[in-house]
C-alpha cells in the first residue's frame, strides 16, 4: 500500500523553522558581526535611542538593523558596480557610483528607522491635546490618576496610548508612578510630552492637585495646537511659490499666449499657411 503523503501545511510548518535555524539564524548572526565591525559604537547607542524613538516596532532590534545595514551596503556595490559597467564608466565615474550607491544602500535603513520616529512622533503630537482633555475630564469626574490614564488609554489608539499603557505596566510590576512617567517622557523627544510628564512629577513631588495641573497643561496644549496650525498656515503661500511659478505659470501662458502668438507667426512670416 502506498502511504499517503503529509499534507502539504505540515510539510511547509515543519521546514520553515528548521530553515531558520540552519540558514537564517548562522546568515542573520553573521551580518550583524559585520554591521557592528563597520557601525562604530557611538552609532549603535544612536540606534537603540532611534528605536525607542519609533515605539520599539515588533521585530526590530539593533542586530536586524545591522543586518540590513550590511545587506544594503552589499546590494549597493553590486548595483552601483553593474550600472557602472552597463554604462561603460571610465574608472573614476565607476568608482563614484560605486561609493555612492554602498553609502546610500548602508544608509537606507536609517532612513526608514528616521521616517518611522518622526511620523510617530508626528502623530503623538496630534494625539496629546485631546487626551490631556479626556485625562483631565476623567480625574475631575472622581477618578484617580492611574485609573483616568487607563481609561485614556483604553478609549484612545496609537502611540500615545501605546505610552500610557507601558507606565501603567510599569507601575504594575512595581516602578513608582513618577519613575514610570519620568522614563515616558526619556522614551521620545516630543517637548510637549517632556513638559507634561515634568509637570506631573513636579505636582507629584510638591503634593499639587492633579486636576489643576492636567487643566493647566491641557489648556497649553490646546494653545500650542492653533499656534502650529497658523504657523502652517503661514507657510502655505512660500511652499506654493515653486510649483506655481514653475508648473502653473508656464501652462497659463502657454494657454493664453499661443493662440496670440500662432495668429503673429501666420501674419508676419506667413507660418502656417
């Protein structure tokens, strides 16, 4: 009798972790010594302060970061090298190209670890003003001040959320409240977050009602919103300036002055017929 073969979702979950441990792990362990021989330590510290940046994303970490860092370094030499040959290069383009391309395929993932800080960092911005209203709201109705946070961050998504929920975390597992809130505002670069977590280790240090504070900080909060939001305004006519003069202008005169100028030629040179 012919044995019936494994199907094929038991095949498939039984190689892939074997791949990873025979190929993926030795591959992943040896990029990330060659990352560190090239990354000098000042840089690794930079990175592990971009990451807490970024929100510490599933999967990231400073050795896959090095890896990457040497797989573009790589991909990068082999692109430049092989346009520099497509193209027939003499040896002083060829080696520019080459260098270009290796810096920019070792710097990409910075870019990316950069682009993700900022956009988190973008969006807690945002997300500040009307939680600090919730939060102040909540403890004026009665509730304590870890008890508001965690209805804030249960009523709330993203980043900001994310925050509160790790100094309740850590307040769980026995960090004192103003070391958890303290370590929420080391964790970002965000001068609005820094302010409010000072704020509350101040009114917790020197026994200031909470209420007043939250009310205090979120009314500055609100203030600094519509400050930013005329400072953009502001902005809007200098950032239009370039497309209007190089793009719109052009296509308006092309539009209103080529029938006129087509109407000369025929007159005055006979183009045209």
């Amino acid at each position: 009798m012919r044995c019936k073969s494994a199907p094929r979702s038991q095949v498939k979950a039984e190689v892939e972790p074997a791949f990873r441990t025979r190929v993926g792990q030795p591959l992943l362990r040896r990029l990330t010594l060659i990352g560190r021989r090239l990354d000098p330590t000042g840089q690794i510290n930079r990175l592990r302060r971009r990451l807490d940046l970024a929100g510490n994303p599933e999967g990231w970490d400073v050795d896959r970061l090095l890896a990457f860092k040497t797989v573009g370094l790589v991909v990068g030499l082999m692109v430049g090298i092989a346009v520099g040959f497509g193209f027939g290069w003499s040896l002083g383009p060829l080696l520019a190209v080459v260098l270009g391309a290796a810096a920019l395929g070792w710097f990409v993932p910075d870019l990316v670890l950069y682009q993700v800080s900022y956009d988190r960092t973008e969006r807690m911005r945002r997300e500040l003003p009307d939680a600090l209203d919730l939060l102040t709201i909540s403890v004026e109705s009665g509730l304590s001040f870890d008890g508001a946070l965690a209805q804030v961050a249960r009523n709330s998504e993203g980043p900001l959320a994310g925050e509160f929920f790790r100094v309740l975390q850590e307040m769980q597992i026995g960090v004192g409240r103003t070391e958890a809130i303290r370590a929420m505002g080391d964790r970002t670069d965000l001068s609005d977050l820094r302010q409010f977590a000072s704020a509350m280790v101040q009114a917790d240090a020197f026994g200031i009602p909470i209420a007043n504070v939250l009310r205090v900080q979120a009314r500055e909060m609100r203030i600094k919103r519509s400050q930013r939001a005329e400072e953009q305004a502001q902005k809007v006519p200098v950032k239009i300036l370039f497309p209007l003069i190089f793009c719109i202008f052009p296509m308006l005169m092309v539009v209103i002055l080529g029938p006129s100028i087509v109407t000369i030629a025929k007159t005055l040179f006979g183009i045209g017929g």
